[in-house]
C-alpha cells in the first residue's frame, strides 16, 4: 500500500524484502559506500528523505521501514519487540550484501540498529547517532510514559486517536513551526485506520518491557567505542536530550559531537541541511574502504 505518498516529498523506489511477520519495505538509493538508516517511532525512512537525497549522490543509501512502520506490512498480531526487528536489520544486511556499513540510527533505532553493530563489529565502519540510547529505561521519565500509554489508556490514544504521530510527534519538536503541514500528514499517512496503529503502541510498551534486552546492550557497549561516531543531537529533546548525549560521550569517547541547541528529538526536520552537511564532512574522513575499486565497488561479493 501506499497510503498516499507524497511522492515530490518522498520520491525513491520502493522495494521489499520478506522477513518474518511480512513485507519490509526500504529504499535503495545511489552507489559506492553503503549506509544503512535505521528509523524510530512513530516515523519512517520518509524521516531521512533529505539525507537519502543528499548523500545518495556519492553513497549507497538503505532505509527500512520497520515492520509496523511506514509502507511495511502491519499484522496486527505483529511480533514489534525491538529484539525482534533488530534481527530483520541483520537480515537486510545479509541479503543484500551489504559490507562496511555506516549505521545512522534514532530514537528506537539506537537499540534496534547498534545490535547489529554490537554483533558485528568488523562489518561496521561508522557510526552516526541521532537522538537515542541503548540502556534501561528504568527511573527515568520514560518509564512513567511507557507505564501510562503501555497499558489500555495508551492502546486507545495510539490505536483510535492515532495519538503518537497525531501528538506525540509534534510535541517533541524543539520548534512546532518547524513541522509543515504537509510533512505532518506524511507520518499521519501510514496510519490510516486501527489496524495500522499497533506498532506504535507497542513500542510505547516496549520502552519498559524490553529494559532488559536494552541493559544488555549497554553492557557491551564498550565494543562500539573504537568505531568512528557521530553524534548529532537536538538539546530541547524532552525525551533524549542533554543527560543521553552525556552518556554517550562517556560510551564513545572519540565521538565528534553537534549540539543543536534549538532542536528537539528530531534534528533531521528541524535542521537537515545542517545535519547532511555534518553526515557528510564525517562520511569524507572515515578510512577508506579495504578492497575499494576503481569502479566504485567493494571488492566483495554478496
């Protein structure tokens, strides 16, 4: 389905891979080194349009929708555990064959993607973070919300009200003005019935229930340190913001860091421009990839 696409918005070849639980939907831009974009919630791969427009000229760009998510398929007895989708990154990886990656993630993308990088290090090159984390969620704010909108009030708001892209979404925006009108129905698109809302739900559940899938996560965070970071974050997040970057400063300690000091959870709307161009000055620095050939291929086969 395309749920009304706005396709000027949004203008990229669709293509499907089978995994479990259905269809997962990604788009495949450009060639050369390979980066592998990893979305949260309530959002999609239509949340890194402008970095799939900009670095697909030099880049081969992989962005999924999460099953759930965006134009994948949506069971409603869908198995959305972040563990469980972590294991269709791996399986998009593999498919296609995909070596030396750069992994940008956000939000529950952190968990999701960096499993991936924490099972397999060597295949990772880099790494570009946007508001997210990797540990237990336990004792903070988020555990409260998860608490509230993880149990029959929160099935409501998110399954009849369309409550995390209709509300949540906006209110976590450092600007509101920031979010055009015509961009907010592009996250309300995906969710035209009951039916399509349960991932999202689910993951208002998640927050809490996969603590313990986080906290050992973070118990191997240590892996990640040697790998190039880039930390690009909104400061006026209310649900990741200044206390997240601090913890990974202290996880990635060679990390370059940009601080958006008027954005909120989600710079890649509030500032993209700005945030490609740092995508970029960090891709241009990374080490060259071993086997490179003149022809712009990897020199492996998938």
């Amino acid at each position: 389905m395309t749920y009304g696409i706005d396709r000027a918005l949004y203008p990229f070849e669709s293509h499907y891979l089978e995994v479990t639980g259905g269809r997962m939907h990604y788009v495949d831009e450009g060639s050369g080194p390979v980066l592998v974009l990893v979305h949260g919630t309530p959002t999609w791969s239509f949340l890194y349009r402008h970095l799939i427009r900009d670095l697909s000229r030099t880049h081969r760009v992989v962005a999924l929708d999460h099953p759930g998510f965006g134009l994948s398929d949506k069971p409603r007895g869908g198995d959305y555990r972040p563990k469980s989708l972590a294991r269709n990154v791996d399986t998009l990886v593999e498919r296609l064959g995909l070596k030396e990656i750069v992994l940008v993630v956000h939000d529950f993308g952190g968990p999701i993607g960096l499993s991936h990088a924490l099972d397999h290090p060597a295949n990772v090159r880099g790494l570009v973070l946007f508001n997210t984390w990797l540990w237990s969620l336990a004792g903070t704010p988020a555990e409260k919300a998860s608490r509230l909108l993880g149990g029959r009030l929160g099935r409501f708001l998110y399954t009849w009200l369309n409550f995390s892209p209709r509300v949540l979404l906006p209110s976590l925006f450092g600007d509101r003005r920031k979010l055009d009108k015509a961009v907010h129905r592009q996250y309300l698109a995906p969710f035209p019935t009951r039916s399509d809302r349960y991932a999202p739900a689910a993951f208002a559940r998640e927050l809490m229930a996969s603590a313990d899938w986080y906290e050992s996560l973070w118990q191997r965070r240590s892996t990640l340190a040697h790998i190039p970071a880039l930390l690009l974050w909104g400061m006026k997040d209310s649900a990741f913001g200044p206390e997240a970057l601090e913890r990974w400063k202290e996880a990635l300690p060679h990390a370059r860091v940009v601080e958006f000091a008027e954005a909120g959870h989600f710079v890649q709307e509030e500032a993209p421009d700005e945030a490609a161009a740092h995508v970029r000055e960090f891709l241009s620095e990374l080490p060259p990839i071993a086997g490179r050939r003149e022809d712009g291929g990897t020199g492996y086969d998938g």
